[in-house]
C-alpha cells in the first residue's frame, strides 16, 4: 500500500503516518509545511504548500498513492473568522484539488473530519444523520466532506472526535484546555502527576459531551478503510462510550494512577486557548458508530480501554499491537 497523507506532522496525522507505515508496513509519504520532522525513519517527506493546486497535484502524481489521507487543516479560529476565503481554499479547496489527485492516481480520498459536524443536540449521531454545523469551523468540515464525497471515485470521510494520544513528531504540544476536547486528558494527566489541581469546566457554551477516542485507533479504522477497496462513504472513527468532561477525567485519574482531588469543576477561563464564547460550540457531539461496525467489522473500544493503551504508549513511547 502506498499511502500520501497531508497534515501528517500534525497530531492525528503523526498516527496516521505511524499505524500505516510502521504497523502495517505501507509506503508512506508527507507533504510538510512549516514544521519539519527531525526524523523521518519510515517515511519520505517533502516541502509543500497545500494550497498550491498544481504543485500538489505533481507531488500526488509522481507519488502514485493508492491511497490519500487528508488531515491537514488550517488549525487556527481566529485565522478561520477573520480570513474566510483563505480559510475556505485551505479546508474544501485542498480537498477538491486532493479528489482530483485522486482521480488522476486511480486512489482513494479519505478526508479526516470531526464531531463538531453536528450541532450539539444531535447525541448519538450515526453515519447518516444529517450534519447541521453551529460554527465556522464546522461548515467548513461539513462542505470539505461533500466535496470529497461528491468529486473523488471512490471516497470516504473519516470523522474523528475528542481525540487524545501522543504526536508522535512534536515534542511541544498544547497542554491547555479549550471549549472541545483535544488534549483534554493529556492536559489533566500533565497537571495531575505535576501535583497540580486541574479545574474542569463545565459551561453551557462549551463542548461538553462526546465520544473520546484515542489518534493511532482513529488512524487503525482509517487503515481499514484504505485497505477495503470498496469501503466508502461516511465513518466514525471513535471509542464506543461517550461521557462528560468531568466523568472522562475521573476515568483518566484511575488510569493513570492519580489523585481524583486534584479535580474541581470550573467555569471556562475565557483567557485561555480555544476563545470560549467568540462563537457557538457544540454541547453534546456523541456519536454513535452502527455504520463503521457493520462495513468493517469493527467493534471500538470502550473509553478505559483506550485510555491504558494511551498510557501504555506514553510509558513505552511506541506504538502497541492492534
Ligand atoms: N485534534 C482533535 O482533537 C481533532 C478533533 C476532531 C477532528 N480533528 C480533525 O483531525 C484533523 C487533524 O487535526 P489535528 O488536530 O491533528 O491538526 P494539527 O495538529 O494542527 O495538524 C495540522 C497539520 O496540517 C499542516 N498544514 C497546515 N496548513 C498547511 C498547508 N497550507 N499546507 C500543508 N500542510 C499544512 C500542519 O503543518 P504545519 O504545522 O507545518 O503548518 C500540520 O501538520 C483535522 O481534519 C481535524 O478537523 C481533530
């Protein structure tokens, strides 16, 4: 298998570019942007800009992918809001002009996409429940999604949520929490074994419900889907519970062997990272996975599952068996 993955020094990608080429041995290669990894060991790398429509479509034809993952994004609200054609091209252009790579190549798209789809009233959406994005962010994700779906052969949409994990290419990642869930447990544990207290917020206006996943099985699912020829359409990449803020980081202090009194619930610091209330967030993005489970087979862990493999990577710094 030969496998170009865009983002992929980014956080999900870091596993998406590890569970492929070093668990299963595919052909990996990266397009990088500002950030260039140390290391490459397993996979081949070089300097390109996304945005750049024909630079990107002689590097995807000289690659000669079977198959394409797009996990870049433009991960910045503020850029989002304030330049929204620049926002646009870097979310549904990258993906049209990655479809037509595809097309080109005989591969298949897949685009990593994300819970914050759906409004936050929609708990336990499954495959084929309608999205109906409340921020930007979301409306970008969701016209990426039909762009792929729509413009490449053979597609399929890999929705992600409340992902925690290792970035297995940088050392320096954010440890802060924000109005969704990504280093949310990362950001607890950091705190926790520290000895420091961790406030967890609870607010109306902040993502507070949804199903946690952990990134290298986020990116084993996407594996699945790679190497079934004929696995399209809409998947849910993402553990089988889902929980609160609170609950969630209860579970990660057992996990992880910490003092649970160091916990209090808080209302979000608005300061912090993630901007709390300059746009709407969705409250309950649980998702449900009857689709993914049925086309692939595939049973998803529960939530203290993922969080002691989590732990096992972070003690080992490996990745472990499927
Ligand atoms: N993290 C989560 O909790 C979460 C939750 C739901 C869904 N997702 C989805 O997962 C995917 C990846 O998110 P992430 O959190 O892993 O993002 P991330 O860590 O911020 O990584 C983004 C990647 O995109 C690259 N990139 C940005 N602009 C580029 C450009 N113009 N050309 C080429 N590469 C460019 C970045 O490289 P440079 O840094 O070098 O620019 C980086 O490698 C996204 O589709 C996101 O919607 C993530």
């Amino acid at each position: 298998m030969r496998a170009y993955v865009s983002g992929g020094t980014g956080f999900v990608g870091s596993n998406i570019v590890k569970v492929f080429a070093e668990r299963h041995g595919a052909a990996v290669h990266c397009p990088v942007h500002r950030f260039v990894p140390a290391d490459e060991g397993s996979f081949t790398t070089e300097r390109l800009d996304l945005l750049d429509r024909d630079a990107v479509l002689a590097s995807v034809a000289a690659f000669g992918p079977d198959v394409i993952v797009h996990s870049m994004i433009l991960n910045d609200f503020a850029a989002m809001y304030n330049d929204r054609d620049l926002a646009w091209r870097s979310f549904v252009g990258t993906t049209e002009t990655l479809a037509q790579a595809a097309d080109a190549a005989g591969a298949k798209l897949i685009l990593v996409s994300t819970d914050w789809v759906f409004d936050g009233t929609q708990a336990g959406a499954d495959e084929d429940t309608p999205p109906n994005p409340v921020n930007y962010y979301g409306v970008l994700k969701m016209a990426s999604e039909q762009a792929a779906l729509r413009s490449a052969p053979r597609a399929a949409v890999a929705r992600v949520s409340a992902v925690s994990g290792m970035h297995w290419m940088r050392q320096s990642t954010p440890r802060v929490q924000d109005g969704g869930f990504g280093y949310f447990v990362t950001s607890i544990v950091d705190a926790l074994e520290a000895g420091r207290p961790f406030g967890v917020w609870e607010a109306d206006n902040i993502n507070m419900v949804a199903s946690p996943s952990l990134a290298s099985e986020c990116a084993e699912v996407m594996w699945r889907i790679a190497a079934d020829f004929d696995a399209g359409g809409v998947f849910h990449c993402c553990g089988a519970e889902s929980a609160g803020r609170m609950e969630l980081a209860r579970l990660a202090c057992e996990v992880f062997d910490l003092d649970p009194a160091l916990l209090s619930v808080t209302a979000p610091d608005t300061a912090a990272a993630g901007a709390v209330g300059e746009f709407p967030i969705p409250y309950d993005t649980s998702l449900t996975v009857r689709r993914t489970t049925e086309l692939l087979g595939y049973e998803p862990p529960g939530i203290r599952e993922l969080l002691i493999r989590f732990r096992q990577q972070r003690n080992t710094g490996d990745l472990l068996a499927a």
